[in-house]
C-alpha cells in the first residue's frame, strides 16, 4: 500500500494524536501518521454519534485493527458535523492518506478558534520525538 506524506496546509495536533485542520469555521479531525505506523488493515469504525455538543477529549470513533482499538476523540469542544463519507467504500483510507484525505468528521468549534491546547506540527514532532526516546 502506498502512504501518502502529504498533510494539509492548516494542521494542528493533540498530545493523543489526533489532527485538525481548520478551514474557515470547520474543522476536518483525523489520526496521525505517527499513530498509525505499524498497521497494515483497518477492519472497521465504530462511530459513537455525537449530538450537540461535545466536550474536548470525548471518543467521537474507534478505529479496529486486527491488532488494535484507537480512540479518535473530540481535540477541542465542538459541534460534531459529520463523517467523512469517503470511507463508507475504503477505510484502507485513513492508512494511505492518514494527514489528509482520510480524515475521519469534521467539526465546528464551540468557541472562537483557540490554538493555544493544540500542538503545532513543529511541536508534535517534538512530542513524538520524546516519548520515541523515553
């Protein structure tokens, strides 16, 4: 399979390895590269289908690996919007395009964008980089 590197132009990280990429009021949420390196089938997601709105750190998905379960929560409080209907025919998606086109819902912010929880690229590359050496 091959795994695209590119990530979108906007991208901001959660400590847990979740992404978003803002664009004008919505956010697009998916999984890290990172996060998923190492796994080679996706067999399902289970969506907990929010309503209203969702507090920061809430399980919005879990991505089933044979060999895993990873939570995708909520990297701020939001309104859920939706999924991303792309992977109803190919979850493998998220594997191949993990930092861009297999991002999981999007969402809309409860308050006006604030980066301050979320972790810049630059930032989580040092993140990972730490918690690799430890």
């Amino acid at each position: 399979m091959k795994i695209s590197t590119v990530s979108r132009p906007r991208i901001n990280f959660t400590s847990n390895h979740e992404w978003i990429d803002f664009n004008g009021t919505v956010g697009f949420v998916g999984i890290s590269a990172h996060r998923l390196k190492g796994i080679k089938n996706i067999v399902n997601v289970k969506w907990h289908n929010p309503k209203g709105t969702v507090e920061k750190g809430a399980v919005i998905a879990e991505i089933h690996t044979t060999e895993q379960v990873i939570p995708v929560c909520a990297p701020l409080s939001c309104k859920y919007l939706g999924r991303n209907q792309k992977l109803s025919g190919d979850l493998n998606l998220i594997l191949e395009s993990p930092q861009d086109n297999g991002w999981l819902f999007f969402v809309t912010p409860v308050k006006i964008y604030n980066q301050e929880p979320l972790l810049s690229p630059e930032h989580y590359q040092k993140l990972i980089r730490t918690k690799v050496a430890n």
